[in-house]
C-alpha cells in the first residue's frame, strides 16, 4: 500500500513539474513587448502648442506582435499606433497627442492592450499647460 501512494505521490510530482515547463516554454515563444519608456514628460507647456509625443517599443519575442487596443483614459489624449503586425526584433511606436488649449497639470494613461500579455501595459503623460495669453487690448482695461 506504501509503494502504491509512493507511487502515486511521485506521478503527481512529476506531471505538476511537467506542466509548469511546458507554461514557462509558451510564454519564452511568445511576442514580447518592450517600451523605451512608459512615461513621457511634456514640462510646462505653452497653451495651444504641439501636445505630440512618441512611445517606441520592441517585440523582443520569438512571434509576431499585434496591438489590438491603444486606449486613453479621456477624450483630451488621442493616441494612433501601428496596426501592422510587428515582427520578432522589429519596432513600433505609438503616437500620442495631448490637447494643450486645456491649461493646468494633467496626468493622463494609455493603456496598451496586445497578444504579448494578457495585462495591458499603462504607458503615462503628464505635465503643465500655461494658460491662454490675455490679448493686450483686453489687459488695458
């Protein structure tokens, strides 16, 4: 009866081994998507200046990259990505623009969505717009 749970015991090993390999070998073959930087500073901006930046990546996996959703957290954030499949040790970029004729601090997240993870990766804006510049006719008064 020993021998038989033994046994048992060390079949039950051996398969809960084998299937953690066999995870950890799909996710190696996998696309991976990596970013230059998650987070883009603009600093203190003018008002109604160009609010555009660029998020670069690279799919450093063994398949082909797809990013099916690039999505802001509000509607003053617009961002444009490819939509090409992405080839192993190709890169990409994702194109963001802020509109800067709102002033103040602004924070804001893109939340990238792709076939590399099943989380999406957060990709952050932030900085300052100046406000509007009174016209001088306007400051007489």
């Amino acid at each position: 009866m020993k021998k038989i749970l033994l046994s048992l015991s060390a079949l039950f090993i051996a398969g809960m081994l084998h299937a953690q390999t066999t995870e950890v070998q799909q996710k190696a073959n996998k696309a991976n998507i990596t970013f230059a930087n998650l987070e883009h500073n603009y600093g203190v901006v003018e008002w109604d200046s160009n609010g555009t930046c660029e998020f670069e990546f690279t799919n450093n996996g063994k398949e082909v990259l797809t990013l099916t959703n690039v999505q802001a957290s509000c509607g003053c954030t617009a961002p444009e990505w490819s939509k090409e499949p992405i080839k192993p040790g190709d890169k990409g970029k994702i194109i963001v623009k802020y509109n800067t004729k709102i002033p103040g601090m602004f924070q804001k997240q893109i939340r990238v969505s792709s076939n590399a993870t099943e989380e999406p990766i957060i990709l952050t804006i932030k900085g300052e717009v100046k406000p509007q510049a009174q016209p001088q006719e306007q400051q007489k008064k």
